[in-house]
C-alpha cells in the first residue's frame, strides 16, 4: 500500500464514531431526549464558542484551568470553547427575558470540551446532555429532575442504581457546627468529596493536610458517614444541628423534595441521602444529587442540583434554577458492558440489500430498491458489478440481516427471493407484497 501523502491521526483526547459505534450513540441519545419530551423539556442550542467572559469565574479554580482558549485570527474578540452547556443556558437566559416564558424547561445534548489529560474514559471532546428548569424555586422542581433521571435509567434498561442526594446548605450547617467557616469550608467540601476514593482516613489525612484539626474532621465525619437508615437520616441531622438557620433550611427542602419523590412514585431503591457526596462545581446553592450505578459498583451516570444565582449574572437579579446532566458517555459505555443494547443495533441501519446479478436486472433491482424504500424499508442498492457471491459477502460483513435476490426467473415470474442471512432461512414473495416479506423475516426470532 503506497504511503498517503498526509498522516491520518488525530489530536490527543478527539475521538472518530464509526457507523456502528455511531447506531448505539444515537439509540440511547434518541430514548434520552424522547424522556425529555415526556417531561415537556424543550430543545436548545447554544455556538460551540463563547465569550471568554462569559465562561471564567464560574466554575471554580481548578476547572477553570481546564477551558479551551480559542484564538480568533485578526479579532478582538477573546473566546473559549464551552465548557459545559449549564453556564451557556444562563446566557442565554439573560439575553432574552421577552422571548423565553418562565418557567423555562430546556434541554440539551451537545459535545463540550475540556483541556483535560487523556486517559482511558477522560476525553477532551465529548457530549453532554442537560435538562434544567429556571424559575421555579420550590424542591418539586428538583424532585422533576430525579424523577427524569429514573425513568431515562431505566427506559435504556439499568435496574441496579441510586440517586444519592444532599444539600449544599447542609453541608455548610455541618462545617458550621464543627466551627468552620469562609476558605475552610471550601477545603471542606473538597476533601469530603473524595470520600468514595480515599475512604474516611484518607478525608482525615486530607483535612489534616489542608490545616484542619483532628478533633474538628471528627465531628464532621461522625455527620456526614453515620450508619442511620434512610428515613432517620434527616431526623439525626436535625437533632444535631437543627439550632443552624442553615442547616433548617436545608432539612426543609429535602423532606420537602423528598415527598414529592414520593408523590411521582420513584421506587424507593433507585434514590438515597448521602451527605459525603459535594458535587465539584462551585455555583451550587441548594440540593445535589448524583446517580450511580450500585450493581455492579460501576460509578456515577448523572449529576446535578439546585444553583439559584448563577443565572442572575448575567440579568441583575438571581433566578431560581435546577438542573441534572446525564453522563451520555459513560452511559454509552456502560450499556455495552452491562449488554443492555438490543439485537438490532447491530452495525447497520439497512434492513434489506437488493443484489444486482447482471446489467439486464439493474433496471428492476433499482426499480425494487424504489418500491422498499416507497414502503418504509431501509434498503441498501448494490452499486457495483461484482458478482452475486460478492454481494452476499458484503451484506454478510455489514450484517444487513435480508437480501433480496431479484434474477431473471424471479422478474419473469413476478416474485422476489428473500434470504435471511443469519441462518439461511428463504422465501418467496409476489412483488407487490416484498415489504411485508421483509418485514416477516425480521420479525422472526
């Protein structure tokens, strides 16, 4: 084979999706976005590029480090690639006050990218799907969103999974009452956050590190790790640090979110308290919640939560706001350890491949590939001369499950051979009823 003339190669972190890779992304996208319909969320779109304005600030030290800087030749004009469509949606909230109507239920599934280090499952560029709603202030809004994420779960067919819930401002109660507060809070968020990784002596070590005492990360973890059954989880809170304005506050939107996942009749397995789970990004104010997969133990598939003032930078006054985001990605990924994608996405969208067996037959084999497609059948035309072994193969090796065989005996006598090709099994059908034929042979098992 001769040397091309450019290396085909990709940057670091991009990724190509081949047809087949491409059928399972759009089979979970497509039941993802139909459960977004159900729950009357509405589609936008936001540019690839933002204001570099618009984006830093928002999102916290760390992962501000991680925004892609985009030069723009002969421009004033200082861009960035978004790097998630959350801060984007609040742009576009305050841009148009006239045009959106409150409460604003929007959804959206687009590629974001990251500057991050590439390594197994951690891309630069990569999809993801939101589902927010601005201007209701009140924990049903928070409770839509969990119950969305349960039945998006289980419509692609996960069983074994937990939305773990918490409430920032709980979580400031709890530091609060262990006598942190200002820039130490914030270390604490971020040492509690690793306790999935690290374990308790890890979050001790952490904290220790970052300059708090042994005595002080006792209190805290004695609150956030405490072996107390769901329904009394609130309740233990309240008795400890119920006197907190803070934490009163937090205790009532959980009951008060609570119920109304009861109300929506969310199994009560698929959702949990877990008040070591923080939630990295910095604009949250009130209820969080992460969905992960319990068994197997295989990590988190969605995160959100409540970030009432994000949306009031950029229109003046703050906007009540909750959001969940589905980690599309790893949910693609997920589904094909777990074999949770049906048969049919099986490499190919085409249905039935009509052969072509000589120049006299073209005309008809084009003629047939008319009438499936007419009839709804995704069909594939042979567009070539080689011979009918050959087409076979071809259709074999793309895994088109029907061939339809048109030779002269077959015009002659009005009929068209149906061949299934994994096990062989063979009809014959008059012309005008092909489709229905077609449809019979995909339909047996």
């Amino acid at each position: 084979m001769p040397k091309p003339t450019i290396e085909p190669r990709l940057p670091k972190g991009m990724r190509d999706f081949l047809p087949a890779e491409m059928l399972k992304r759009e089979y979970v996208f497509g039941i993802v976005r139909d459960v977004f319909h159900i729950f009357g969320f509405e589609p936008l779109q936001t540019p690839v590029l933002e204001m570099n304005e618009t984006l830093m600030g928002k999102y916290g030290e760390d992962a501000e480090k991680l925004i892609f800087q985009a030069q723009h030749p002969g421009g004033k004009e200082e861009l960035a690639l978004r790097y998630d469509l959350t801060v984007p949606l609040a742009r576009v909230v305050g841009m148009y006050p006239n045009e959106i109507t409150l409460p604003f239920r929007r959804y959206q599934l687009s590629p974001v990218w990251r500057a991050e280090r590439p390594q197994r499952g951690r891309y630069r560029e990569f999809y993801q799907c939101d589902a927010d709603i601005v201007g209701v202030s009140g924990m049903q809004a928070d409770a839509e969103l969990i119950s969305l994420v349960v039945m998006a779960l289980r419509r692609l067919g996960f069983k074994q999974f937990a939305v773990k819930i918490n409430n920032r401002k709980l979580l400031t109660a709890i530091g609060q009452y262990a006598g942190l507060e200002g820039q130490l809070l914030g270390e604490l968020y971020r040492s509690i956050d690793k306790f999935d990784k690290i374990g308790a002596d890890g979050v001790r070590e952490e904290l220790a590190k970052r300059g708090i005492p042994a005595n002080v990360s006792e209190k805290v973890l004695k609150l956030v790790i405490a072996d107390v059954p769901r329904k009394d989880k609130l309740d233990f809170l309240d008795e400890v640090i119920g006197s907190l304005p803070t934490a009163q506050e937090g205790l009532r939107e959980l009951r008060e979110m609570t119920a109304f996942i009861e109300a929506a009749n969310v199994p009560a397995e698929n959702y949990e308290f877990d008040f070591t789970m923080v939630r990295g990004l910095g604009y949250y104010t009130g209820p969080i919640f992460e969905t992960a997969i319990t068994e197997p133990n295989l990590g988190s598939v969605s995160g959100g939560g409540r970030y009432d003032d994000l949306v009031g930078l950029f229109r003046g006054e703050s906007l009540p706001t909750t959001g969940v985001s589905l980690g599309i990605e790893r949910i693609i990924d997920l589904m094909d350890i777990l074999n949770l994608y049906p048969a049919h996405i099986d490499g190919t969208v085409v249905e039935t491949f009509v052969t072509v067996f000589s120049d006299t037959t073209r005309a008809e084999a084009v003629k047939l590939a008319a009438e499936l497609r007419e009839a709804g059948v995704r069909t594939e035309l042979y567009l070539q001369d080689k011979n009918v072994g050959k087409q076979m193969s071809y259709a074999d090796k793309k895994h088109i499950p029907i061939v339809a065989l048109l030779g002269e005996d077959e015009i002659a006598a009005g009929m068209v051979k149906l061949k299934r090709l994994k096990d062989g099994q063979e009809i014959s059908v008059l012309r005008q009823k092909v489709a229905d034929g077609v449809r019979s042979l995909l339909n047996l098992n």
